[in-house]
C-alpha cells in the first residue's frame, strides 16, 4: 500500500475512533475530538514534539475566528427572545401573508431565525410559536414545522456568521458579502423543495402524534412587543452591513479612508458587535430595562453557549492536524485527474464527516482542513466552495446527532418518523444545496 493510501487511511480510522468514542463509550464531545486528533498525528507520524503546538493552534485558530461572533450570536438571539422580537417576526410575517402562504411564511421566519440565531436557539424559539400557529389555523403541526426547521437548518448552515460559514469563509479565504449573495440564490430552491414539496411525499405526516414536551408559546401581549422594523433589523444587520462594506470597498481604492472603514466595520468581528449594541438598545434600555437587567441576560446567553464554543474549538484541533499532515493535497493530487467536480468532492467529504460525527460545525471546519487546497489546484471560486461545504454539513444524519435527536425528543414522535421527516428534509436541504452550487459553478468562476 502506498504511503499516500497509509496517510488517508489513518485519517478514517481516526474518524472511526471519534464515533465510536461519542457513540459507543458516550463521551463528551470535547475529549473525543481531542483523542481522535491526538491519534491521527501520531499515526501520521508527527512528532511528539509537535503535537502540543499543534493542538494550540487548531484550538487557537479557530477561537480567534469565532469566538466573539459565537458569543455575540447568542448574545443577540437571547435579547430577541426576551424582548418578544422573535414573536413580533412570527406573527407579523404569518399575519402579512396569511394561511395560503402561511408555509412559505414559515420558511421566511425559520431562515431568519437560523441565519441570526445557534440552530438549537431558533428550534426553541420557533417550534413553540408554530405549534400555536398551526392550532389556531386547524393545520396538522408537522405540515408547518417541516418549513420552519428546512429554513432554519439551511439558514444556519450556509450564512455567516454561522459558526460553520465563518470558518470555511475564513479558511478559503473567500468574499463573505458574495457568500451572502450567492447563498441566497442557492438557499430558496433548497428550502422550497425540502420544506414545501417534500411533504407530499411523507406518508403519515398530518397523522403524527405531538407529545407532551413541546408545548405552545405563551404569548406576550401585543402592545408590549417592540416594532416589526427594529426586530427584523437587528437580525439582518450583519448581513446589511457586510455586503454595504463590499459595495462601497468595489467603488473606492484600497489606499481610500471610506475603503479602509468599511473594511473594518464590514468585518464579521465588528458587524457583530454593532449588532449587539443595537439590540441592546432597542431590546433593552429603549424598553426600560436596567443595565444590571441586561447584563444579566447577556451572561445567561454566554453561559449557554460555552459548551458549543469549546466543542467547535475541539474540532479545530482535527482540521489543523489534517492540514500540517498534508492530506489534503494527498486528495487533490488523487481526485485531480478524475472527472468528478471538486464541487461534488467536497460536498461528499462533508458530508461524511458530518454523517460520523453528527456535528455540522465540525465537519465544516474539519472538512476546510481537506479541502482547501483544491480551491488553488483545481481553480475554482472559494465562494461556491463554501456553499457546497456549508451544503454538505447540513445533510441528513443518524440518530446520535444532536439535530435529530432535539427533533425526535420534542415532538415525541418514533424514529421512523424522524428519518421521514428531519432525515427527509436534511437530504434533500443538502442534494438541492449542491445541485444549485453546480449550476451557478457554469456562471461563477
């Protein structure tokens, strides 16, 4: 065997030891990926003497990247959700478009929570609003959580600043404002297909019984709510800000003030914190809160979120040991003479990894490790790159992913109908994703 065919082999047996290791001995995530690595730079015979250092800057890199935008993110979803802006969003976009439209209006609300919120934050959120919805208009609940879950899942998976996104963004050293807009071309077929017609191939989906653990919101009276405006801003504001950064940067000269100003406030870092000091404001003092009140909801929303940043800092440590081990290039020289789109490579890279190990952050990062070199060797753009990545971290998954697992407990419903359902609406997320990532590679160089 050769020493190419050692070296990847080494990298699925190290996988193999991280599923087993979550999987079969339950442990925690953190201490699994950290093993895993370790394993797979001894095997790929780094030295002793490297592997610490290498350990801290998997760890290093990947918090230096995310770990405001992680904490800022859950910072603005907490203030969201406390103000009652997220059932501003719900009721408003329901009330506009009405029950004919009621399922696309869902998919809107699911895109943006997903967008501005962590995946398991927009869930809670918006699963309790959609049930009460789905009673009011006599509607089986399944019908209508099928399009929110499809908007929120591919919200979350390819915009920044996503966790996933903004470290493929980041490692393919691509244009975040076209992420953005590429991403939405991209995003409204996939969730069309996966959150609307998909569900007149689902048998048994208006029959799904709903268990006692997800109840329907307790809403908040009206007059108390803060404007439809300022609750739709604030959760777009990045992406507004980030792409008005990218206009402005293609109209002046590098060496320009409005060039370099809106390189520093169209940066991910900043654009966040922006963001946060308009929800403060407007979700906070402008309704009378304290600033003791509002620190306090900004420390229980950092609190939530610890656990996730030191997970997704873990799988930086796999994705650093990929990349000084080289196996990356291992794979473009293997799969360069091959006609398979490295489009079609990547996304099945992630997808894999995403499938084993049951985090769609974590493949994304450990999947940039591989394939970033592909973008140099195969001269293709580091946009679509992201998106087809971003696709295949969001794809269907087994019952040990924490997605399906959030799914199936809350609704109390049977595995099989969890496959059907948030199995079915993954792929087809994911398949759609890709195919539209392909489309646009004949248009997008």
């Amino acid at each position: 065997m050769s020493a190419d065919m050692v070296s990847l082999l080494w990298i699925f047996i190290g996988i193999c030891l991280l599923v087993f290791l979550i999987v079969g001995l339950k442990l925690h995530n953190i201490i699994s990926l950290l093993i895993a690595g370790i394993f797979i730079a001894f095997a790929e015979g780094v030295p002793i003497t490297k592997v610490v250092p290498t350990v801290e800057k998997g760890i290093g890199g990947v918090l230096s990247t995310l770990a405001l935008i992680v904490i800022f993110g859950a910072i603005v979803g907490e203030l969201m959700t406390q103000s009652g802006a997220s059932q501003q969003i719900a009721d408003t976009i329901v009330s506009k478009m009405g029950r004919r439209y009621l399922s696309f209006a869902l998919l809107i609300i699911g895109m943006i929570f997903g967008m501005s919120m962590f995946y398991e934050v927009a869930f809670l959120i918006t699963a309790p609003l959609v049930i009460s919805i789905a009673r009011e208009a006599k509607i089986p609940y399944m019908r209508l959580i099928i399009p929110t879950v499809a908007g929120a899942t591919m919200g979350h998976s390819i915009f920044p600043p996503q966790p996933g996104p903004m470290a493929l963004v980041t490692a393919f050293h691509a244009d975040i404002a076209q992420v953005y807009i590429w991403g939405l071309v991209v995003i409204i077929p996939s969730i069309i297909c996966s959150g609307i017609l998909i569900r007149r191939f689902i048998p048994g989906l208006d029959k799904m019984p709903l268990g006692n653990v997800m109840k329907p919101a307790p809403k908040m009276p009206k007059d108390q709510l803060p404007s439809f405006g300022i609750s739709l801003l604030v959760p777009l504001l990045p992406a507004i800000i980030i792409i008005a950064s990218s206009i402005v940067k293609s109209l002046t000269k590098p060496s320009a003030m409005p060039y370099k100003l809106m390189s520093f406030i169209g940066s991910a870092e900043i654009s966040m914190l922006i963001t946060v000091i308009v929800a403060m404001v407007a979700f906070g003092y402008a309704r009378g809160k304290s600033g003791k009140e509002i620190t306090d909801e900004l420390t229980k929303a950092i609190k939530g979120i610890s656990n996730v940043l030191l997970v997704i800092a873990a799988g930086g440590v796999m994705k650093e040991v990929i990349i000084d081990t080289g196996v990356g290039n291992i794979i473009v020289t293997m799969f360069d003479k091959l006609p398979v789109s490295p489009f079609i490579l990547a996304w099945l890279i992630t997808v894999l990894i995403r499938i084993l190990t049951g985090q769609g952050a974590v493949a994304a990062i450990t999947a940039a490790g591989i394939v970033a070199p592909m973008i140099t060797a195969m001269h293709v753009s580091p946009v679509l790159m992201v998106l087809a990545c971003a696709c295949g971290s969001n794809t269907m998954t087994l019952m040990y992913d924490g997605g399906f697992l959030l799914f199936q407990q809350s609704f109390g419903i049977s595995m099989k109908d969890t496959f059907k359902t948030w199995g079915g609406l993954e792929f087809v997320n994911s398949l759609v994703g890709l195919l539209m990532v392909l489309l646009l590679s004949v248009f997008v160089h």
